[in-house]
C-alpha cells in the first residue's frame, strides 16, 4: 500500500543527478527509481529517503512516537559515531589525523593529541625557543635560536633527563565544552619529557548535535 501510494510509474528523475556531501552514496530511493543521497547516521528518514545501508544503517522508527520521526540508525541499536563521513562503531579506535586518536563512545567521541602540548619558555641555554613544523614528521617540534649567530638548534639534542625527579601530577579533565557536536576538554599536567605544568586540550563530544529537519519539495 505505502508503495503504490509514494511510487509513481513510470519514473520522473532529474537530468542531473544529485551531489552528495562526503560519506554519503547515491544509492536508490525507496521507490527504486531515482537515484539519491543516502541518509547518514542520525539523519532523518522515511519510506522514500533511505539511509546508507552500507555502513550498516537502518531508517529506526522507535523514535517516531515522541513526535521527533525517524531517524538512521545501525540495525542492531549499537552506538556509533560519524567523523569526516565515516561511521565508528562504539568502542572502536581511530585517527582522523596523524596528530590526534579517538575513540567511539556512547554515540560521541573522545580525542587525545598524539603530539607533545608543552610550552617552552626562554632559558639561559636557549633563550629563543620557537616551534616549527619539520617536513616529513607530523608533530611541530622546539627549535632554539640564538639571536647573535641566528644558529637554529633542534631541540631534541637537549638531553630529555631531569638532574631531579619528577612526581606526575594532573588536574581532573574539565567537562566538555559542548553540550552537543564537537568540543574540546582540558586539565592542566605536568606528565611530559620536561616534567612541565601545561594545560593539555582533547576533542570531545557528547553526542552528536540533532539533524536539521530534511526539506521535503512541496506535491502540487
């Protein structure tokens, strides 16, 4: 009955077919007769605009009797999380970035830089201190220059042993700076190579922000 109501023979698509946002395929409408953009995790759905069955989506009425309507979901209810266009199953760990690790959780994710956040401040032995990207590595890395001779010194030549021991001490990580979509928590630490107090910074998100309501083209 839902088909014959929502499907028209023979089949009217644009010339052109529609472009998709990144991690979205064209795919067949429900109808299988135009082709569309498939709906992503947490997207709204329907009988016609289906969701990404390839990354293991399925169009989840459970949601539709509180009046929010369907929505994409995963078949078998199991969290996930969208980033770049891919979907992370919960507990899944994954590096959008050389510089950076997440992990899927709850429907949000949590990130950790991979690269080094100290604050280098001038000393007697390296009065300049600059930071600067090294080609062929992925974290910048500290640079000492000496105003008088403009001589550049990697800082990985100064030797990362302490003349003292260093007691690891941290601050509890500050809640998320977004009640919803991507954010970012913090602490303050000294856990680094120079035993350092810094204030260290990991993406976070609690879940994922509600989807804007699809716009449906008006049957005349």
């Amino acid at each position: 009955q839902v088909c014959a109501q929502l499907c028209r023979r023979p089949c009217y698509c644009p010339w052109v077919p529609p472009r998709c946002p990144r991690g979205s395929p064209l795919v067949l409408d429900g109808c299988g007769c135009c082709k569309i953009c498939a709906r992503r995790l947490g997207e709204p759905c329907d009988f016609l605009h289906v969701c990404d069955q390839s990354q293991g989506l399925i169009c989840d009425y459970s949601t539709a009797s509180a009046g929010t309507g369907a929505t994409c979901n995963f078949e078998d209810d199991e969290e996930g999380c969208e980033v770049n266009g891919r979907v992370y199953r919960d507990g899944e760990v994954f590096q959008p970035s050389c510089k950076i690790q997440c992990q899927c959780l709850d429907g949000g994710f949590n990130c950790i830089p991979l690269c080094q956040e100290d604050v280098r401040l001038p000393t007697p032995d390296c009065p300049y201190p600059r930071r600067v990207e090294i080609p062929g590595k992925c974290c910048p890395e500290w640079i000492c220059e000496a105003q008088d001779q403009h001589l550049l010194r990697d800082a990985r030549t100064v030797s990362p042993l302490l003349p003292y021991p260093c007691r690891e001490w941290s601050t509890e990580w500050s809640a998320c700076s977004a009640t919803c979509g991507m954010g970012f928590a913090t602490r303050v630490s000294n856990q680094n190579r120079y035993c350092r107090l810094e204030t260290q910074r990991r993406l976070c998100m609690l879940r994922p922000c509600p989807a804007l309501p699809a716009a449906f083209p008006a049957v005349s």
